[in-house]
C-alpha cells in the first residue's frame, strides 16, 4: 500500500489496475476512480476478490459500444 500511496502523490496522469479481483480487492481502500469496462462475456471473474467492504462511489460517466462493451466511470465519495 505504501508504494501505490507514494504514486498516488507523484505527477502524472493517474495509476491505473488490470489485473483481476484480488488486486483490486487489496486496493479498494485507495482507488479514487474506478474506471469498469464490461464486456457481454461471463468469466467468472469476479470484479473486487476479497472481503465484503462496502464502499460508496457515484456514477460520472458511462459508454457503450456496438459490440456490448460498456464503460462506466465513478468517483468516491
């Protein structure tokens, strides 16, 4: 967590996480702005792979595209 703090204090344009549900699990506490792409496929991924934690974001912007993906962005509150 320390060095995705130190990141976050750094210039430049933002960290961004692919990689599945347990990272984002892990880093829920310092996410600011989910950025979620959905694609019409079930994986059986699941999107934050940790312990229930509810965390309030609003909805900011959303995408689709005729393919069915779909984009949605939140900010925390």
């Amino acid at each position: 967590m320390g060095l995705v703090r130190d990141l976050k204090q750094r210039d430049g344009t933002g960290i961004r996480l692919c990689g599945g549900g347990k990272p984002a699990a892990r880093l829920l506490g310092e996410i600011d702005e989910p950025v979620i792409k959905r694609n019409p496929i079930v994986l059986g991924i699941t999107l934050f792979d940790g312990p229930f934690a509810p965390s309030p974001f609003t909805l900011t912007a959303t995408r689709s595209f005729d393919g069915g993906v779909a984009i949605t962005t939140y900010v925390k509150h």
